[in-house]
C-alpha cells in the first residue's frame, strides 16, 4: 500500500500527537515558526498551530498534506520528496520536527534553532512487530548524530509493551 492509498483509506485514524511533543508545546512560548517535515497526516504540525505556531507541513504524499491543511487554518503544506538534494523551505525555524522517518542525511543537514525527533529503533525484545530495519536507528545512534553542535534538552528510548517498538525520542537546541 502507498502513503497516498493509507492516508486516503477511509479507515485512517490521525494518531494522537507524541506525549513529549505535548510536553514541549506547552514549555515552548508560542508564535514560532515549525517545520513539520514527512509530516504525514500532521498530528504534531496540528498541535503546534493549536499552540500558535506559524507552521510548513512538508511531505511526498498528497493525501497527507490534503489531511494536515484541512487538522488547522495555520499550517502551510509543500509536497517534496525529502530524499532529493532541493533546499529545506526558507527559515528561519524556530523548531524542526521528524516523527517516524528516518533519512539519516536529512538528520544531518537539518534547519532550525531546535529540533524534535522520534524515530524507531533496533529492538531485540520477543515479539516486537518487524519492521524494515532501513527504517530503524541502532541504539545510541541518534545522540551521536546530535553529539556535536547541539545541546540535548531532552532523550528517551521507549519501552513500550511488544507488540510495539522501542522509539528514540531527541529535543535538541543548536549551540
Ligand atoms: C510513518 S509516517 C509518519 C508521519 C508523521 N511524521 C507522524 O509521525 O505522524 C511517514 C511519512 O513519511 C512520508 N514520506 C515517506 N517518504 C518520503 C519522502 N521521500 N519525502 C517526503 N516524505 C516522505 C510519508 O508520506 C509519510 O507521511
């Protein structure tokens, strides 16, 4: 199935916005720019505007950017393919979020003052659902792409119950 065909399925359920990107839209002031990128059906993009950000939706799927225009007034949509080499939308960003996609050039080369991330990781437990391990970061990994430049305000692996998967969430300010 394509993201498109997911996103446009009338059984799609738009997933509750992650409890630390909650937490951190109420620590943060509000009226800041985000940029929610391969945002899919934009949960978090949602939340932001609902905080008054002034939020760019970015992702491949038009189905998804058609959900996340119609979550909140305040968001921009821009459909890109992440993975070819265009620049990031014109800043400056106040705070760049990656929920659940890992391209770990984009990790690299990310925009913004702050940055939010929440990928899956390897994770060895019995019954853990299998994933595509292209899609998963090892252990340790998303600190050390952040070890230098950045200060980490906030790091977390998940443990939740099998069948669900272990997740690295990073909150990170540029230094
Ligand atoms: C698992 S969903 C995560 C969506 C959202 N970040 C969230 O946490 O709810 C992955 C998203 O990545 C998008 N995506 C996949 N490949 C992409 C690419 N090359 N460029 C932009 N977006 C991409 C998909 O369309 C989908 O919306």
């Amino acid at each position: 199935m394509t993201w498109d065909e997911r996103f446009a399925s009338p059984d799609y359920v738009v997933p509750a916005p992650m409890q630390f990107l909650v937490d951190l839209a109420e620590r943060l002031p509000p009226g800041g720019r985000m940029l929610d990128l391969a945002c899919g059906s934009g949960r978090h993009s949602a939340l932001f505007a609902a905080h008054g950000w002034s939020v760019t939706a970015v992702d491949s799927s038009a189905a998804a950017l058609a959900l996340a225009s119609n979550a909140h007034s305040g968001i921009a949509t821009l459909q890109r393919d992440l993975t070819s080499p265009e620049d990031f939308p014109p800043g400056p960003w106040d705070l760049t979020v990656v929920t659940l996609y890992l391209d770990r050039e984009l990790l690299r080369r990310i925009p913004g003052a702050r940055v939010a991330i929440a990928i899956p990781l390897v994770d060895p437990r019995d019954g853990v659902r299998p994933m595509n391990p292209a899609y998963l970061l090892e252990s340790g990994e998303l600190r050390r792409i952040f070890a230098t430049g950045w200060e980490v305000e906030h790091y977390r692996k998940t443990s939740p119950a099998p069948p669900a998967r272990s997740i690295a969430e990073l909150v990170a300010l540029r230094s």
